[in-house]
C-alpha cells in the first residue's frame, strides 16, 4: 500500500500571502489529521477531518483552515502568513474505526515564511 | 491542559546496550499510547502502540504502560545505531478518532558504536 503523501514538499512565501498544502491518506484511511512541528513548540495538533467533516481542532488561530474532499483527500490553507508560521506541515491519515485508530504520518511540507 | 513529559537528552548508549526511554503524562483520561521514532529531517515513524497496562513486545521493542502511576516507557535491545533518532511519544485520549495526539518533545538517543 502507498504511504501518505503530501505535496508541494517544499514552499517558499512571503509575508502575508497565503499558501494551500495537499495531503493523500493511506487508501482506506478516512481520517486526516494536520500537525505543526517547530523547534520550539514541537509536534501540535491543528485539526482533524473525517468524512468531510471537522471533527476537532487544536488551538491555532481562525488563519489555519482545512477542508477534507470525498476522496479523503485534504487541504490545508494558511492565510496571512506571519514570521512564526515557518514550519514543517504534517499530515497524518488513520482508519479511524474498527479499533484502529494510529496514525501515520506523511514527510511532511516545509513551509519558510520570509 | 494535557502535558506530556520527555527528558530532551541526548540520551547515549552503547551499541548492544538497552536503551530506556521514558515518558510522563498528566491526562487520566488517556486510553492508547504511541510511540513514534523520528530521524532528523525525516516525519514520525510509528514503531510501537499500547493500550493495556504491562509491557508489549515487538521484535527489539516493549512498551511499558502504568497508567496508576501515568508513566509509558519503551525498551530497545541490542541498540544499534540505526536507532540514533529523536523518540517521541504521544498518549491518546481516544474520542472514536477524532482527538489529535499530544506529542511530548522527544527524547533524542544517541547509539554510539
């Protein structure tokens, strides 16, 4: 099976313009969900599709979106773009049911913010 | 406010040796632990998971779960140096999925040959 993939891999922008990253979950997993990792911060929690649907949402700014297609397939939008939104992006798709709920991870999508 | 704990390390061991890691979580609430391994540049690989109290064993891997005492490790033996990553680990409240995991900030292990 193909792992998740995630694109573009690498992307450069400038203050305040926005940026949209693409994540592919596993074939199956209907559960996508999108992480932040910084130096600093370390791995966090922005939100959580499933079915189209956001189910939760960590504690980022009204900024952050997503959106989740019917071929499990998500977005993630980042609007305004400050300094600190330099990161690594990534998603991680899970089955999400019939007790299987770990979650894997994509490479990821370095975000520079200049 | 769920709080993971990790010491940040380095963590060096010798090749061969067990290295031990740890991790402390405040949420009782926690149902499953993950624990993922992470070289540098590279996402989180998922290597082990763990729902019930006692120790799971897989290949060079155990997991350790106490949940009285909110406390997760995991064991690897015969360390080689291919293990030299940062080892997060991530305890999961449950919620049919849809909770994100709360990551701790990893402890970086060193296998010196």
């Amino acid at each position: 099976k193909a792992g998740v993939t995630q694109t573009p891999r690498y992307l450069i922008k400038t203050r305040g313009q926005q940026v949209t990253l693409s994540c592919s979950p596993i074939s199956g997993h209907r559960s996508v969900s999108w992480y932040q990792q910084t130096p600093g911060q370390g791995l966090q929690f922005l939100f959580e599709y499933f079915s189209e649907t956001q189910r939760n949402k960590g504690n980022f700014p009204g900024r952050f979106s997503g959106r989740q297609f019917s071929n499990s397939r998500s977005e993630m939008n980042v609007s305004t773009l400050e300094l600190g939104d330099s990161a690594l992006y990534l998603c991680a798709s899970s089955l999400a049911g019939g007790g299987t709920y770990e979650q894997y991870f994509g490479p990821g999508t370095r975000l520079t913010v200049t | 406010q769920k709080e993971v704990e990790q010491n940040s390390g380095p963590l060096s061991v010798p090749e061969g040796a067990i290295a031990s890691l740890n991790c402390t979580y405040s949420d009782r609430g926690s149902q499953s632990f993950f624990w993922y391994r992470q070289y540098s540049g590279k996402s989180p690989e998922l290597i082990m998971f763990i729902y019930s109290n006692g120790d799971k064993e897989d290949g060079r891997f155990t997991a350790q779960l106490n949940k009285a005492s909110q406390y997760v490790s995991l064991l690897i033996r015969d360390s080689q140096p291919s293990d030299s990553a940062t080892y997060l680990c991530a305890p999961w409240r449950g919620g049919g999925g849809a909770d994100g995991l709360t990551f701790g900030k990893g402890t970086h292990l060193i296998i010196q040959p």
